[in-house]
C-alpha cells in the first residue's frame, strides 16, 4: 500500500499544529457582530429644515399675536386660549430645532443613533412653529385648536381604514395596492343599498361586501393565478373608477332619490364624556364609522401581535416556507387575510357617502388610497404606527382648508398640496427606514 504526502502549496499559510501529547486549540466560536454604520440623512434632512424654520418662520415670521382656542362653547370644562407672539415663537421653535439638529449632527461624529424621541420632538416643534407662522400672518390671527384636531381625526378615518387593509394584506405577503378601489366600491355601495333600502346600517354592512368583493379578486389573481400583484391592484382600481363611474352616470344621475339618497349616520355623543376640551368631541363624539375605526384599530394590533393567529400571519408573510414545514396553509391565510383587509377597506370607503356627504359622486375617494397606502409605509406595517401617520395626512388635509378660510398669505395652491407633500416625503424614507416583511409581493408556489 502506498500513500501520497501532500505538500503545503505554495503561498498558502498553514494552521500551526498543537506538540505532541497537546490538544488542539478549540474553534472560536463567538458570532462577529457588525455595525451598521449611520448615515448622515437624518442630521441632514434635521438641519435642512431646522434653518428652513429659523429663515421664514423667525427671521421672516410676522409681527402679529396668534390665538388658539382650546375649548369651544359647548365644552364642560373652559380653558382660556394660548396667545403666542409669532415673531418671538418662531425664533425660540427655530433655534430649539437647530439644537436638536446640532445634537443628531454631534452623535453622528460618534457613529451614534439618535434616540427615537428626537426626530419626533423635532417634527412636533417644526409643526408648532409652522402653525404660528401661518395663524401669525392670517387676516384673522385666531384659529379652533380643538376644531383642527377633531376635523384632522374625521378627515383621517377613510385613511386608518385604507392603511389598515393594508397592513393586514402586507403582513401576509400580498401587496394591496387596490386599497383605492376598495375605499370606491365601499363608497359607492353603501350609496346604492342604503338607498334603496333606507336603512344606512344596511348600506355601512354593503360597503365592507363591496371592499371584500373586490380584495377577493386580488387575492385570486395573485396567490392562486400568480399574477404580478402590482399590475392586478393598478386594474382594479382602474376598474372600479370606471365601473362606479359608469353606473353613476346612467343610474344614479337619472334618479337620484331612487338610488343616490342614502341618508347620513348619525352622531352619537356620549354625555358629559364628550364636553372634555379636545379630546371629547375626538373620542366620544363619532358616528358608528368612527368608534369602528378605533376599534378596528386595537383588534388589528392586538390580533397580529398578542394572539396565534397573528404569528401564523406574520410567519407567512417573513417565511412562507417555513410556516408551510409547520403546517401552516399559506395561500389559504393569504386569501382569507386579504379578504379581511378589503372588508375593513370598505367600511372605510362607506364614510364618503354615509357620514361626510349624503350622495355618491364620481372618484368620491380622490386617492386616499394611494395616502393610505403611504400611511402604511410611514408607520412601519404597524397598525399603530399607521394609525397616526393618517392622522398626520389627515391633520395636513384639514389645515389646508383653515388656513385658506381666516385669510393666510400662504398661496392656498401650496396649502393644497401639503398632504401630498408630506406623503412624499413618507415614501421617500425621510422619516426614517421603513422594512417590509420579507416575502411582501412574492408569490408562494408550493413544491
């Protein structure tokens, strides 16, 4: 029997071999860590607009008082309204942006991350500031705070209910972009059945059939089809606006009483509870679209996050292939989860015609569906986190139309596209990264 010696080859280092009668060394196995590195876009984009607010907001800001009123003549309790020198609080707002600025910049040099509460602190104040700036300059310096809060949270609901359909689309790997034609086809459908029906409960119940209807073929194109799920939500929504379009020229148009009157939701107020200065007439005075929507948002969160349920869901949306090794039936959580989202989506669409106006009219969403879907984005496929980022587009939505009524010298054509620009800005990762799940628009074909 032979044997072949292999030799070192050359330019190859070899592992140093222990002496006789000695143990070889044990294998380091400590896990190296690696640092992501921080980038300087959040320092930047801080000071940017911090020196923004310090030019046209202090150094520009005009010489009035501004008033917010706090409570309203039907509040239990009164509070006396807050007057701010707009000159005097834009410089103080400013140049307290600037410093937080200046602490993101000097945490950077350390390759630090700046603590969560900052960017956060820093947008509150660049709001307050831009809220004295505008009231400051108005014909009339003197605007409802409450007003502006409980109307941002009305002009928000649509939105919640789009962003919630689609974090439960999302969250199982299914990309709703259909979430406009969903809002449409609950919009138009509480219109028609609670007219002719004469019963808006009936109608509020047709909207979330209309929205499932919709999500339903969404779901079937994407997961059993697999069809490209952006192309299918972009056809849908093109679909709807075209299909309620149509139906409102030829039938509603033709008798309005008969199939375009679906009368209004009524307000409930709770007593007493409702009085409670800014956040009364927000919490405890909604139609039944408005305590559903806070609802609707704690049982999304609570679902997802607390029960077994929302760990299936979230499994198949990271790792369809691991949750099917364990049993799981992807496309059938898929289907089920999505349909889910257009129901909810729907209910959202049926505050167009039963609580904001009493009629249907064409494109009556105005592409909140898109917002909606930024509002996911921004709040990080999180139902809380979407929540509020619909309260920041609806709280957009509404000062637009305040500033433009007490007379701002603000051109009303850049106080319109305020949603719009704060939606950009979401989408374009200036709030920070946002990370989908991770099998988000991907197709799950088993075998």
């Amino acid at each position: 029997m032979s044997t072949t010696a292999t030799s070192p080859q050359p330019g190859k280092s070899q592992p140093d071999k222990p002496p006789a009668g000695q143990a070889a060394p044990a294998a380091d196995t400590t896990p190296s860590v690696t640092f992501k590195p921080v980038t300087w876009k959040l320092p930047v984009t801080l000071l940017v607009l911090g020196a923004v607010a310090f030019i046209f907001f202090g150094l520009l800001g005009p010489n009035q008082t501004a008033k917010f009123g706090i409570s309203s003549s039907g509040d239990f309790f009164q509070l006396p309204a807050i007057e701010v020198p707009a000159f005097l609080g834009g410089i103080v707002l400013s140049v307290i942006m600037l410093g937080l600025a200046g602490y993101a910049l000097f945490l950077k040099t350390k390759n630090q991350r700046p603590p969560r509460w900052l960017p956060i602190t820093f947008m509150v104040l660049f709001v307050a500031a831009f809220l004295i700036w505008v009231v400051g300059g108005a014909r009339t310096p003197s605007i409802s705070l409450a007003g502006l809060i409980a109307g941002s949270v009305t002009l928000a609901v649509p939105l919640v209910f789009g962003s919630l359909s689609g974090v439960l689309c999302e969250r199982v790997g299914v990309v709703n972009i259909a979430i406009e034609g969903q809002l449409l086809g609950g919009a138009f459908t509480a219109a028609i059945v609670a007219t002719l029906t004469h019963n808006p409960y009936v109608g509020l119940l047709a909207a979330a059939v209309a929205g499932a209807a919709v999500s339903m073929v969404l779901a079937l194109f994407s997961i059993k089809y697999v069809v490209n799920q952006i192309i299918v939500g972009v056809v849908l929504n093109v679909l709807v606006s075209g299909l309620t379009g149509f139906l409102f020229s030829t039938v509603m148009q033709a008798d309005k009483e008969m199939f375009n009157a679906p009368g209004r939701l009524p307000i409930i107020e709770i007593p007493v509870l409702s009085s409670i200065p800014v956040l009364g007439p927000i919490l405890f005075k909604q139609s039944v679209v408005g305590y559903l929507m806070y609802a609707a948002v704690l049982l999304v969160w609570v679902g997802l996050f607390k029960t077994k349920w929302g760990l299936r869901v979230r499994a198949v949306g990271e790792h369809p292939q691991a949750a099917d090794t364990m049993g799981i039936k992807v496309n059938a959580t898929r289907f089920w989860n999505v349909t889910l989202g257009g129901a909810i989506a729907g209910i959202g669409g049926s505050f167009f015609t039963l609580v904001a106006i009493d009629s249907f009219t064409k494109e009556i969403s105005g592409g909140r569906g898109f917002i909606a879907l930024a509002a996911l984005i921004f709040g990080r496929w999180n139902p809380i986190g979407a929540f509020f980022a619909a309260l920041l587009f609806g709280f957009a939505d509404n000062l637009q139309s305040i500033v433009t009524i007490i007379g701002t010298p603000v051109p009303s054509q850049f106080m319109a596209m305020l949603p719009y620009l704060v939606t950009v800005l979401a989408v374009a990762g200036l709030v920070g990264r946002s990370r989908p799940p991770a099998a988000s628009g991907i197709p799950y074909v088993k075998g």
